[in-house]
C-alpha cells in the first residue's frame, strides 16, 4: 500500500487517466477520492457512476445525457454525468461491465474531449478527468472480443493495482480501530476497543469481501456486544469458524489455538521486535506481554534447546 499512496500523490497533480484494478470490497473509490482530493481539481465536482448498477440504455443517458424526445420518458433536456463533472473529475466504477456502444463514446470522451447527448446531433467539449475501476480482468475480456483495446489503453495511463486485505493483514487492525471508533460514535455507543483475541481473529480471517466485510462485521460488533469492548463472540461465526477450521491458514481446532499460532507468527515477522509484533497486531505491547503470558508464548528469540529461532531449519 505504500507504492499505492506514493502513486496517488505522484498521479494526483496530473491529468492522466487512471485505471483502478482490484477486487470487490478493496476501496478503490476511497483511492478515486484521494487522487481527486490532491488534485488541482479539488474544489471541482467528484461525481461517482457504477456502471454495473445500471441497463445499458440508462447508462448511457446517465453518462452523457439526453435531449428532449430522444426516448419514451425524456421529456426536457438532461446534463449528463461528464457535464455535471466538467472541470472536475468523473469516477467511472466497474468499467469493465460497459456495452461496446457505451466503450465507444467513452473512448471519444477520452480521445477527443467531447460528448454527444443521447438523441442529440450536435458535439460539444467537456474538461474531465476520468478515473475507472474494476475488479475484472480486462486482459481477458480483450482477448474475448468484449471489451476494446484502445479504450483500454486510454483508461490504463496510470494503473493501480489494490491488493486484497488478506495480502495487507498488518492494515487490519488500524482499519479494525477506525471503523469501531466510527460506529461506536455514530451509534452512541459505549464501546472503546477490541481484545486481543478479537484482533487476532480478525487480522487470522481472509476477508473474501475486503473492507466493505471488514467494516460491517465490526459495525456488527459494535452494535452486538454487552461490553466495553469487542469479544470474539461479538464477531460474525463466519470469521471464528473459517479460522478455526482444520486446515485454515494459522488456524487451530480452538481460539487458543488460533491465538497462539497467530501471535507466534507475527512475532517472527518482527523478527522478535516486540514493540514492531505490538504494533502489527494493533495492541499495546504491554498488552502483548499479558497475552503471550496468558497462553504461554515465548517472547524469546531462541528456542528452548539454545537454537536462534530466526535462523533457518531443515
């Protein structure tokens, strides 16, 4: 993620098109705002379009408006999306659900600048800047005859990749603190933290759904538990039974079990730094001396025959 950030700050001051590549959940809207927020168009409008929320028919008159007449319902004139962000910065999501009519007009959006109003007969310009997303492999619907290749070229000056949160676990627990921080504020509710068991159930979890999961299951929490704080019976049973099962990554048959594993493996990513293992797992490291005192965890580098645990074996 820190190529990420160094890429959106890097992109933001220019006018290039951006392509967002990542799967469902990841935030790649969030990254849509943060590069128009940085921008010198910031004080200009940001004006969102999931294309894979909409027919096609309804699309393309969203995205480019209509004249009165042009169709059934279309009774006055209308300013399409690319007209209400002029001068600012278009967000097209799931790009890669677009009808090739669609992909040729946005490609004359691109290329030459203008639009045309559905039912219109006159072009006229637009000052844009188009970001799209998508969770879709476009490399494959190219070579399927579904999506156009010099359209995608013109989308992909820039590209961003997002990677899953299951490849960023270390991100899991300051996302885990904001969203308990939003949600307990929002709902008035008296809830200050998340136990360490929690964490580790969380940050062990692969989260198929990215941070949109992520978010509604401490949203859940929040809204669930009888205490101060989030328990690992306050999290969704998915979370606890993936982890669980046999044969999971770092899992166990029981919480212990998934606890001390956990805990064990980020202790030698830190390389038995305990003040890096606290902050990876988003604890206090002085509560991480009472956990691994709790389940019994070694905080030492050596194993108990006198071997360097960093060391590689057999």
């Amino acid at each position: 993620m820190h190529a990420v950030f160094e890429l959106i700050a890097r992109v933001a001051a220019t006018r290039s098109t951006v392509l967002i590549q990542g799967e469902t959940g990841t935030g790649k809207e969030l990254i849509a705002r943060a590069i128009h927020a940085a921008s010198p168009r910031a004080d200009r409008p940001f004006v969102p379009v999931d294309c894979s929320a909409l027919a096609e028919g309804v699309l393309e008159s969203e995205l480019f408006g209509h004249v009165k007449g042009a169709f059934t319902g279309a009774v006055i004139d209308k300013r399409g999306l690319f007209e209400t962000a002029h001068a600012g910065t278009c967000f097209v999501d799931e790009v890669g659900e677009v009808s090739p009519c669609v992909q040729a007009k946005l490609l004359r959006v691109l290329q030459e600048h203008e639009i045309k109003r559905v039912g219109g007969t006159d072009s006229f310009g637009v000052d844009v800047r188009v970001i799209a997303a998508t969770n879709r492999d476009l490399g494959s619907l190219i070579a399927a005859g579904r999506f156009r290749e010099d359209l995608f070229y013109r989308l992909s000056v820039v590209t961003l990749q997002v990677p899953p949160l299951r490849e960023r676990r270390e991100d899991i627990p300051l996302l885990a603190a904001h969203f308990l921080g939003m949600y307990a504020a929002a709902n008035a509710r008296p809830v200050s933290d998340i136990t360490p068991e929690a964490m580790a159930l969380l940050v062990a979890y692969d989260w198929p759904g990215n941070i949109r999961e992520l978010e509604h299951a401490v949203e859940r929490a929040v809204a669930l538990t009888t205490s101060s704080v989030v328990r690992p019976e306050d999290l969704p049973p998915k979370c606890v039974e993936a982890v669980s099962a046999p044969g999971a990554p770092g899992s166990a048959l029981s919480l212990r079990g998934v606890v001390t594993r956990h805990v064990r493996r980020v202790l030698r990513e830190a390389r038995w730094n305990k003040k890096l293992a606290a902050q990876l797992l988003g604890i206090h490291r002085r509560t991480l001396y009472r956990l691994t005192k709790r389940y019994g965890i070694s905080l030492s580098e050596r194993e108990p025959d006198g071997r360097d645990r960093r060391a590689p074996t057999e």
